[in-house]
C-alpha cells in the first residue's frame, strides 16, 4: 500500500499554518492584554493621586474652619471688652489728662484687636482660595493687642 505523500504534506502544512495562525493571534492579545493592564495602572495612580489632592483640600478646610473660628472668638472677645470698658468710662472721664489718656490708649489697643482679628479672617479665607495653610499671626497679634488693652484699662482704674 503506498503511502500518499501528497496528503500526509498537506496536513502537514495546513497544521503549520494552524499553528502560526494560533500563535499570532495570541501575540496581539497578550499585547492587548499588557495594555490593558498599564492603562488600569495608570487609572488607579490617578485615582490615587486625586485622593490625596481630595485629602490635602479637607485638611486644609478643616485648619481654615478652625482658624476662622479662632479669630470670630478674637473678635467677639476685643469687642465686648471694649464695650465693657465704655462701663468704666463715665467714672473714669471726670478724672485727670493723665486717665483719659490711659483709657484712650488702651481703647486704642482693643479696636486695634478687633481689626487684627477681622483682617485675620479676611487673610484666612485669601488662603484658602489659593489653597494654602492660613497663618495665624493675626490671631496672635489680636491676643497682644487684647491684653495689652485689657491691662491699660486695668492702669486707668487704678490710677483714679
């Protein structure tokens, strides 16, 4: 029985073809596949990265609400304290050149407070407009001024 050659060449060339078919399509695939994964790769570095740009801007929030805070406080306080002087004020403008001064200066020092601490919210809400830390030297200032005020008054009583 003779073997048919022709067929046995054919098969053999069709199962080539078979093969090179099958291998090149699955190059395209695993490099469609690598794709793939660096494009997800990309997506979670961006959803990461936008997450923590969402965190820092709530942080920041967060400082600016307390700050803000702060100052409101600052504001209430130099305001109420030199509200409470006027108290004082009718027993103290009988007196000599020397109390009214005192009372003025420090009077002066309280309304000085009370811009600190209204120009410090205003420079807070600036900062956070442009997305940066506020500062807090109004607040300090305004605590100086207040106190310093405070203890003026304070003088002007006891030198009736």
């Amino acid at each position: 029985m003779a073997l048919p050659w022709l067929a046995i060449i054919d098969a053999a060339i069709g199962a080539a073809a078979l093969v090179r078919r099958k291998t090149q399509g699955a190059a395209p695939f695993r490099q469609l596949a690598a794709q793939r994964l660096e494009l997800e790769r990309e997506q979670m570095e961006a959803e990461r990265q936008r997450a923590e740009r969402a965190l820092m801007l709530e942080l920041l929030r967060q400082s600016g609400d307390r700050e803000i805070g702060r100052l409101r406080l600052l504001s209430g306080i130099a305001l109420t304290s030199w509200l409470g002087t006027l108290i004082v004020a009718a027993r103290l403008m009988g007196g000599r050149v020397g109390v009214r001064v005192t009372l003025g200066v420090g009077w002066l020092l309280l309304l000085s407070a009370l811009a600190a601490a209204l120009s410090g919210q205003s420079a807070v809400a600036r900062a956070l407009d442009r997305e940066m830390p506020p500062t807090d030297g109004a607040a300090i200032a305004a605590q100086w001024l207040i106190l310093s005020g405070l203890a003026i008054v304070a003088l002007a009583v006891l030198i009736v």
